[in-house]
C-alpha cells in the first residue's frame, strides 16, 4: 500500500473509531445516533472494507492460511528454523460489552503468513484480546513453532501473562482481593497453552503507526462491526 492510501486509512480509520464509540455510548444509554452520523459511519464502514480488501480477504471466522507476498516469503526461506513465531494480535468491541472482534497476525519461519480473524455479538474489549492471542498462539504451535512472541497493545493481557497469572492460579483463581477472576476460562486456556513452551509477551502502544498492530486493529473493528450487523 502507498505511503499516501496508508495516511488515508489511518485518518478514516480514527473517524470511524471515533464514531463506533460514539454509537456504543449512545447505545448504552438508550441515546441513538444522529442520522448524519450513522450515515457517515456506514460510509467509513464501506470505505475501510474497500482498503482491507485491497490488501487481504477478510473472513468473519477463523481464516485459512494465505500466500504471503514475495519479500515475506524469502525471508521466510532464510530465517532459521530455530527462530521465535511472531504472533500479533488486537481485539475490539462497541460498547464494551457489546459487538466485538479480534484479530491475529500469525508469522513461522518456513510457514505462509496468517492472518486469522473473527467475533462475537456480545462480549468485552478484553474477551476479544484474550481470544486474538489463544488463536494466534494456537496457530503458530500447530504450525511446529518452539517458541513464540506474541506482541499486542493490550496491557491487560501483558500484565495477565506476565505477573498477575502465577498469584491467581496460586490463589484458587482468586485476585489479590479476593475477586474471581475475571474471563478465567480465556485465561485458563492461555495458560494450558503456554504451558512448558516458550512463549515472550511484548507490549507496543497502541494507534502509533505500528504496522502490524494497526492492521490487527483495522480487521478487529471491522469484525465488531459484521457481528454488530448480523445482531441486529
């Protein structure tokens, strides 16, 4: 994609963000969209498929391996078997809970690319980044990855693997105060997977111009919004 269509993606894909908070706010409290702006939602919504599509086939599940292009595919061929998968992952929801995606970018040395995908009508920002790593994960192990790095700007996930895990397994699923934890069943299957592999977890910040982070997070918000469509 041109430097000039990655500025204009960006800048509609602020937009549309900003107007899908906007309608799950409105939503929440019972206060509709104004027409305009619903109008000018779909347009952005229409806008961003057209750039998604021009890039890669965006599927509301889980997504079947593609080709990768070439420059991708030959540092693939001369990358050491015994280098780390990277797996980049976002997830999304309006109205938080409300309609939600996620998305994984899943690279192994010697495999194609991935890109898997999907949503979910009712659910959570952090259900959705939760899901986007257990799938990425799972793709890059079943895929014969020894080792894996997965990089998301969700700092709940990050803390969550890093340092909260440990103290909640030892405390029956229990918080520091006492709480059940929340989404322990997400949690519970990263766990199972990430059980006696080697798998780093990388924060990056989010809407920074990060590449891949920015793709993840243009597919999450286009699958919340499928799953908001098929609701309703």
């Amino acid at each position: 994609m041109a430097n000039s269509d990655q500025q204009d993606g960006s800048r509609l894909l602020r937009r549309y963000r900003t107007l899908c908070e906007a309608f799950g706010l409105g939503r929440a409290r019972g206060v509709p969209l104004a027409p305009a702006l619903r109008d000018e939602l779909a347009d952005l919504e229409e806008r961003l498929l057209d750039l998604l599509d021009n890039r890669a086939e965006v599927r509301p599940t889980v997504a079947a391996p593609r080709a990768v292009p070439a420059p991708l595919a030959e540092a693939a061929e001369t990358t050491p078997e015994s280098a780390a998968a990277v797996v980049f992952t976002d997830g999304s929801a309006e109205g938080n809970p409300g309609p939600g995606g996620y998305c994984a970018l899943v690279r192994v040395p010697g495999k194609p690319e991935r890109e898997l995908s999907g949503g979910a009508p009712h659910t959570t920002n952090n259900q959705m980044e939760l899901t986007a790593a257990i799938v990425g994960v799972q793709a890059a192990i079943a895929d014969g990855a020894r080792e894996i790095t997965v990089i998301t700007d969700s700092e709940y996930l990050v803390k969550g693997m890093k340092s909260w895990l440990a103290g909640w397994v030892r405390n029956g699923w229990k918080t520091a105060a006492g709480q059940p934890v929340k989404n322990r069943e997400l949690w519970e299957q990263l766990a199972g997977l990430t059980r006696g592999r080697t798998v780093s977890w990388q924060w990056v910040r989010g809407h920074a111009g990060h590449p891949e982070n920015e793709r993840c997070d243009a597919v999450a918000t286009a699958e919340a919004s499928r799953a908001r469509r098929s609701a309703s």
